[in-house]
C-alpha cells in the first residue's frame, strides 16, 4: 500500500496541489470525527432490562438506561409521596433484572364505634330458694378517633388518637340465694309431733322427739343448745342441720318473734316450707296452725347432722 507522500508524488504536477488539499481535507475530518466519537462513549449508558412495580400493581418489565434508582423513576416518570418508600436507596446504580419496587403509603384519620360487650355475673344471694336478676346489663359503646395507615392500599398500622365513652357498660347480676347468715325467705309453716305418720320418735339428726315427753324427754316443745333454747324445726336438705332461724308473721301461740333450730326433715318439707315439732300431731305444747306467709331468716349456719353432739 502507498504512503501519502508517495501518492502525491506519483501525481500529475497539475494535480499535485488539489490533491494535497483533498488529503488535508480527509485528515482533518478523519480527526473531528475520531474525537467526537471519543466523546459519545464518555457519556454513553447501557440500556438494561428492570422489573417495576408500583404499589399493588403486578410487576412488569421495563427497558432503561442503567443509572441510579433516583434517575431510573424519573425515566419512568414516577412521582413519589412524601411517606412512599423504595425497596433500593435511591443512589443505588440499578442493575440488570433488578426489581424496582415503590411502596405506595397513605393516611387518614377515621371514626370507630367499638361495642363492649355485657357480662353475666353469678353472685350469691340473701333470699333464698330464689335466682334473682339483680341487676340487667346492657353493652357499652365507645367511639374512637384513629389514625389508619395503608401500605399498598393494606392497613399496616392503627394508632389511638382519642375515645368517647357514649354508653357505660353494665355487667348482667344473677343472684342465687345462698343459707348464710341474714338470708331469708317467705313460706309454709307447719306443725309435727312425734306421732306422725312414718315418725319414729327421733329426728333425722338423732334427737329425741317423743309425743309423750317431747324434745329430748324435757317435756317441752324446745331444744336446749349453746345457751339459747329453740323450737325444733324440719326443713330443707339445703339448711344444714343446727342452723337457727328467726320465725315472724305466723299464726301460732308461741312468741311473735319465734327462734327455731333445724333437727329434722321430712318427705314434704322442700324449699321455703317449714314444718315445726309440737309434741304430737294433734297439738299438745302450743296453739294454731299452718301459714303460707311466714316469714323466715337465717341467724346462723349449723355444722351439720351432730352439731348437737
């Protein structure tokens, strides 16, 4: 291959000059263009294919040029909000297959009714032989002022700003009667002897009631106990025996405040019915008859079958 300098040798003289301005020409050319292609590279960036997702949305695939996360979004025209996040901090250089993914997060301030619920409560109660509603329940309400935060349109977070109680809650009471001291009932009063029909002249508790010579052969219609003397009584399973009880509003000829104690059962004395010992079936130790409308109190609990022993 010739050099230049012999191609211009070898030239016609007359065309000596023009080429040598030609070859000049393309040099300087050759030179311009050599140095604008120098500067193209400097600044070129590679086109990269990304993911990005937007929130909720899918994920989809995106051709950018490879940059920093700040730079890809604006290429991508995202505009972010001041609480939205991004997976990759924003002077990261993304990188080809690389998932690009902004956390759309919002705010609002919403009402909530919030409903307690009534409780049923079981407490003992004084009147016995009973189940009372001592007191109705109802359900509360309260309204609350809470700050939602949503992250891709999901509730992420709720923060309590500030609650009024519109309704007090009030718990349902159930009282059940219960023998203790002060408990009291309304009922029957009858009377008994030691004759009775299936008796056998001593009570369930192993005390003597005789027709004859009454409680415990004291020719009297009473119980001699701990210092006090009581009317011997029949009642309930539930009334341990030796409880005493206050008897009023009966139609006996005994005291108006009577004070009997509970010796014995019987196969009709259930609940609120109370039958008392008066020597024999017909009356031998006091006057009168039944009553429905007694009226009856516990003063104190006994131990049980031998309390008097």
């Amino acid at each position: 291959m010739k050099t230049i300098k012999q191609i211009i040798s070898d030239a016609d003289p007359r065309l000596k000059g023009v080429l040598v301005i030609m070859i000049a020409y393309v040099m300087v050319m050759a030179t311009t263009i050599t140095a604008g292609a120098t500067q193209e590279i400097k600044g070129y960036k590679e086109t990269i294919e990304i993911q990005y997702q937007d929130g909720a949305q899918e994920a989809k695939d995106y051709l950018v040029r490879q940059d920093s996360v700040k730079n890809v979004l604006k290429e991508l025209d995202v505009t972010l909000g001041n609480k939205d996040t991004v997976n990759k901090d924003m002077s990261y250089i993304v990188q080809s297959k690389d998932l690009l993914q902004v956390n759309r997060i919002s705010e609002e301030e919403v009402e909530e009714v919030q409903y307690v619920d009534s409780q049923t409560i079981e407490t003992t109660g004084l009147h016995l032989f009973t189940t009372e509603v001592v007191q109705q329940g109802q359900q509360g309400q309260i309204n609350n002022k809470v700050k939602v935060t949503y992250e891709n349109g999901k509730i992420v977070k709720k923060e309590l700003l500030s609650s009024e109680v519109v309704t007090e809650k009030t718990d349902t009471i159930i009282a059940h009667g219960t023998v203790q001291p002060g408990a009291y009932f309304t009922g029957k009063l009858t009377t008994y002897g030691g004759d009775c029909a299936g008796g056998n002249g001593t009570s369930s508790s192993g005390i003597s009631l005789s027709p004859t010579t009454g409680v415990k052969g004291s020719n009297s219609a009473k119980l001699s106990y701990n210092g006090g003397s009581y009317y011997c009584l029949a009642a309930d399973p539930s009334i341990p025996f030796g409880t005493i009880i206050k008897i009023t509003n009966h139609n006996l000829g005994i005291e108006s405040t009577a004070y009997g104690i509970v010796v014995d059962r019987g196969g009709a004395i259930k609940k609120n019915h109370i039958d008392i010992f008066n020597g024999t079936e017909a009356g031998k130790y006091f006057r009168g008859g039944s009553s429905s409308n007694t009226q009856f109190e516990i003063v104190s609990v006994g131990s049980g079958k031998n309390f008097w022993k």
